[in-house]
C-alpha cells in the first residue's frame, strides 16, 4: 500500500497556477476566493494554530525584545543608542576574532563536505557490492553520543595519542594536534565525519530521481562520463546542492559543541568561534551585546541563505527538480 | 567468445577499486562506533592501562611528549562486564541522568511531531499568500544557529517563570521548525484528487487529517521523529543555559564531564546511550532515507 502511494506520489502535484504566473507575481497577486476555497482555508487555519502560537511565543515575541535590547544602552535606563551596540561589537576584538574564524571554518567545510558527499553518493550510485551495508556504516556517525566522539578524537588526536604513536613508528615528529594550529583540521574531519553520512543520502536520493531516459539518450548520443555529470546530472541536483549547502552552513556552526567539550571556554585562538563569544557573553550577562551579536548573525545568515537561493534558482531554472 | 572483452575487463576493474574506496571510507566511519562499543567490554585497570596517559597529565599541560603514548585497542585482553555492573548497578547517578534525558527528550519528539503534522497539514491544504510567507519564516528560523535562538529562548523562560525547571528545555524544544518544514513537503506531494475522494465520502477537515494525511505520512513522521531525537538525545547547549540545576541535566551533559575522571565507565556509560538510537536506526533506516528524500529541495 505504502510503495504504491509512493510511486503515485513521485511528482508533485500541478498547481494551475504556477503555469502562467510568476512566483513573484504570484506574491502580490490576489484572486478572488469562491466560498469552497475560503471554507478550506478557514478550516485549514485551525490546525496550523498550535504551532503559530507557540513559535511566536518561544521566538517571535521575544526576538522582537532581542532586537529592543540591541538598540538600547541598557535595560535599566532604555536610552535609545540605535546602533551604537553594533559599532562597539563590530570594535570588540574578541568578536573580530570569533567572527573571523568562524567565517574561515565554514567557508572551506561547508563546500568540502557538498562536494565529498556527493562523490560518496555517487561511488554508492556505482553498483558496488554492498552498497546499501555502506550506506548504514556512513550513517552511523550520526549514533554516537557527542562525549564519546570527543573522547576518541581525543584519544586518537591527543599529544600522547594514537595518530602520535602512529607517526613516531615511522620516525615522525609528534604534532599536539590539539593545540595548535593543527587543531582547526581536527574539528573540520570531525564536521566531515559527522555530517558526511546525511548529505550523502539526500545526494543518493536526488541521484536517484533524474530521469534514466535523459541519460541513455545521452550515452547513445555518445556523451562522455564527465560531460553527462556536467551538462544534466549537476542541473538536475543544483536544487539539492542547495538544500545540502545550507545544511551543512547550519550543522558548521553545530560543530561548536564538539569543540567546547574538547578544548572548553578559551580554546586554542584559531578555535576561538562566535559561539565562544555568545557564551562568554551570556555569562557575564551583556544583553546588549548580545542581542547585537544574535542580530547580526541572522542577518548575515539571512544574506547567505539569499544569494545562494539566487545561484540556485540560475542554475537550475530549465529542470523542475 | 567466452573471453570477457577488454571494455568489460575495464568496467569491473573500475567497480573493484571503487569498492575498495569505499571500504576504506566505511571502516574510517565506523571506527568511533566500534571503539566505543568494544572498549565498554575491558575492564578499568586495562582502560588506565591503555588510556590513562592522557587524562592523567591533563592538568598540568606538559607539552613534553612522553614515549609512552595510549595504546588503541580494539579487541579486550578479557571480554568484561565489570564496566556495565558499575553503571548499572553500583552507582545510580548514571541511571537517573538516562531517565533525565528520557523525560526530556520524549515529550519532545512526540509532541513536536504532532504539532509539526497539524502545521504541515494547514500548510499543505491550502496556499495563500500570507501562509507563504508565515512558511518563509519558518524556514529562516530553521535555519538559524542555535546561538542566535538561545537569547529569546532564555528571556521567554525567563518571563514565564520556568527557566531552570525542565519546561523550559520541553516546550522551547516542542516548537522547533525543522519538523514542519519536512513534514509541509511530504505532504503537499499527496495528491488533490485523495481529498476530492474523501470529500465525496463526506469527511470534514479533521477526518481528512487523521484517515488521509496523518496514516499516509507514516514513514515521514517516522523519520522525522528520528531526526529530532537524535539531534535532542545529543543536546548540550540547551541544558547548559536553561537549566543551571546540574541534578536535572541530561546524560548527554554529564556523559561529557566524566571524561577526566572515570574514562573506563564513559565507553559503557556511552554504549548504553546509544542503545536507543541504534534501535531507532536499525528499525526505521528505510523511513529515515524516505522521509530525507522528500524533504530534499528546500523550496516549496
């Protein structure tokens, strides 16, 4: 029952009015209701309820303070500095630090774990034995409780650890991998290997969906391997390199976790990520700064998620996906 | 004829190597995983006798680099359950944090998923444009760092007088947008002609939601229940700042803070932990790739 309603369900479903208008236009645009459509959306308005009521009272309403807190001097006096609070963030070194690091850290993992994913879909798209046995063991990161993985990169990572023992057998220098520079390529194979596993699946089911007759015309027509991967594979998944591009964003910032149970409040200065300074911040209970903090972290987020939309939407504008 | 042609020769060359790529990657992925779990079997004296090295120069923060470093074991001198008597049996305090995360995370899920599958469907049923938009933010609030959505979590725990008390992490917790936002995909893909039918069987709102959407959306909500279980069976951010009572802090916490002391109870402690999550993944795997494979696409 369940496979059959699947395949049924493969495409979504044609909405006449996608076919004429616009996204855009259909935006602004507003025709009038029969009294069949107002009663579903009537209806319909009532199960979505619950959950307005609660996102607007656990985010909404107080995102609204946080953005009151960001322009005020403090939350005594409610002087109005409008954006002094961000001048004085954008000044504090601590906060160019963080920011600058985690900018670093995100702009070499984000792309490292889209592209090594799909090459892992794509070598389980291989019709390799074992495939689906593969499959599993990638996703299996996602398993382990965060301390135990902290606990075996610090086994393996430590200054008296495996990876140290390993390189000394061949007469290697040992590395303090933690506590140095190194340390920022520990947390990036610890991202990769933690997310890795989930953004090959969505790769695998996207792979998956292009269409079998586009690429045997293609093969008949004599398309090369790497041609077929440019020309229409890479067309076909841009919606879900998008999809994966901005999971990862979300998930680079993630890794925080991890790299406070390893390293703790003041890691190593290459480690020093924004989420330090929020923590920091939000003990010694600065709102201000860290309503300013917490704004300007959703606008930068706001602008990244946007551009790559538009990239998205260039790309993959002749596939509907 | 009956010589395999150089093309195909070469075809399943490429498949062995491929295999092998894949081999590798796949023991590299398991490696933590199977750590844990066999190292929970050794007994205490071996663990400090393997590990020890480590956690004891923690403190002093020698940079000297001693000859001797730990020894990475997979296979126990001696298959042991001493470890897992000590958990479960002599000390307490570990059993209670389990059941600390187990009151935590289960309201959560079952709760979010519910609330998520009433949203999803008020969305999928109908497209207007102020429900585009309510659904916009809801992808913009997905998408946020937890440390931009830590600041009014706290202040509205604040005003509500549960900071500290365990509501704060539940409810907070109840209405995360990612369950929304996958659950509003897959079903804006059932098709129009299913409700036309159960409307001329004269079903109102609720009997489509409950006999249509709700049974045809098993295998997603199942995978995002999943999803939001593991991302709050893991969680150490939220406890940390919502709840300053160490006493109701969840395993996941205190499994991280056990590191330095007792290195040997961690990977048992650690085992168990993920006892329930191996269940979940062994049982729903298929769900868990169905329900990604809809959500794929963040547009819609």
């Amino acid at each position: 029952m369940k496979r059959l309603s699947l395949r049924g369900l493969k495409k979504p479903r044609p909405d006449p009015a996608d076919e004429q208008i616009s996204p855009m236009r259909r935006l602004f645009h507003r025709s009038p209701l029969s009294a069949r459509e107002r009663r579903i959306k009537h209806a319909s308005a009532a199960f979505l309820a619950p959950s307005i009521a609660g996102t607007l009272l656990f985010f909404g309403m107080p995102f609204v303070v946080v953005i009151y807190y960001a322009l005020v001097d403090n939350p005594i006096s409610h002087n109005f500095v409008f954006l002094n609070n961000f001048i004085a963030l954008l000044n504090n070194t601590a906060f160019r630090l963080a920011a600058k690091n985690t900018a670093m850290f995100s702009v070499v993992a984000v792309p490292l774990a889209v592209v090594l994913s799909l090459l892992l879909a794509m070598l389980l798209d291989s019709r390799i034995p074992l495939a689906s046995q593969f499959r599993t063991f990638f996703l299996s990161p996602m398993m382990v409780p965060v301390a135990s993985v902290v606990l075996i990169f610090q086994v393996i990572f430590h200054f008296n650890g495996a990876l140290n023992a390993l390189l000394a057998r061949f007469g290697l220098a040992p590395i303090d991998w933690l506590k140095s520079e190194y340390n920022r390529y520990v947390v990036m194979i610890l991202f990769l290997w933690k997310n890795l596993g989930y953004n090959m699946i969505l790769f695998m089911a996207a792979l998956s969906n292009i269409p079998a007759e586009i690429l045997e015309v293609s093969t008949i027509e004599g398309c090369g391997a790497l041609r077929k991967f440019f020309a229409i594979k890479l067309r076909y998944l841009s919606s879900t390199i998008l999809f994966v591009a901005i999971l990862s964003l979300i998930n680079s910032f993630k890794v925080f976790r991890e790299v406070y149970l390893l390293t703790g409040d003041y890691p190593y200065d290459g480690l020093y990520l924004l989420q330090h300074f929020m923590n920091n911040t939000f003990k010694s209970l600065d709102y201000q700064r860290l309503s300013a903090a917490a704004i300007l972290m959703a606008l930068v987020m706001i602008i990244i998620i946007g551009v790559l939309f538009l990239i998205e939407s260039y790309y993959g504008r002749d596939v509907e996906g | 004829m009956r010589t395999p042609s150089p093309h195909r020769l070469r075809k399943n060359l490429t498949r062995a190597i491929l295999f092998v790529i894949a081999a590798v990657f796949a023991i590299i992925f398991l490696l933590p995983t199977i750590l844990t779990i066999s190292n929970s079997f050794m007994t205490a004296t071996e663990i400090t006798a393997n590990y020890g090295k480590i956690f004891q120069n923690v403190s002093g923060g020698s940079k000297k680099f001693i000859s001797e470093t730990v020894n990475l074991k997979f296979i126990p001198d001696r298959v042991s359950f001493s470890q897992y008597a000590t958990v479960l049996i002599k000390s307490p305090a570990y059993l209670l944090k389990f059941w600390n995360s187990v009151i935590l995370v289960v309201p959560i899920v079952i709760f979010q998923v519910l609330v998520a599958s009433f949203a999803a469907y008020g969305f999928a049923r109908y497209k207007g444009r102020l429900r585009e938009i309510i659904f916009f933010s809801y992808i913009i609030l997905m998408l946020m760092p937890y440390q931009v959505t830590l600041v009014p979590n706290y202040l509205v725990s604040k005003w509500l007088h549960i900071l500290d008390t365990r509501w704060a992490i539940i409810l907070t917790g109840i209405f995360s947008p990612l369950s929304v936002f996958i659950l509003t995909k897959y079903m804006r893909r059932i098709p129009v002609s299913y409700v036309e039918a159960a409307k001329l069987d004269g079903a109102n709102e609720w009997q489509i939601f409950t006999k249509l959407f709700f049974p045809l959306s098993g295998g997603v909500l199942y995978s995002v229940a999943i999803l939001v279980f593991i991302d709050y069976w893991n969680m150490v951010e939220q406890p940390i700042v919502l709840l300053s009572d160490s006493e109701l802090h969840p395993l996941s916490v205190f499994l991280s803070k056990i590191n330095s002391g007792e290195v040997g109870l961690a990977f048992a402690v650690a085992t168990i932990y993920m006892i329930p999550t191996l269940l979940m993944f062994l049982h729903g795997e298929e769900h868990l790739v169905e329900g990604i494979t809809y959500s794929g696409g963040i547009k819609g």
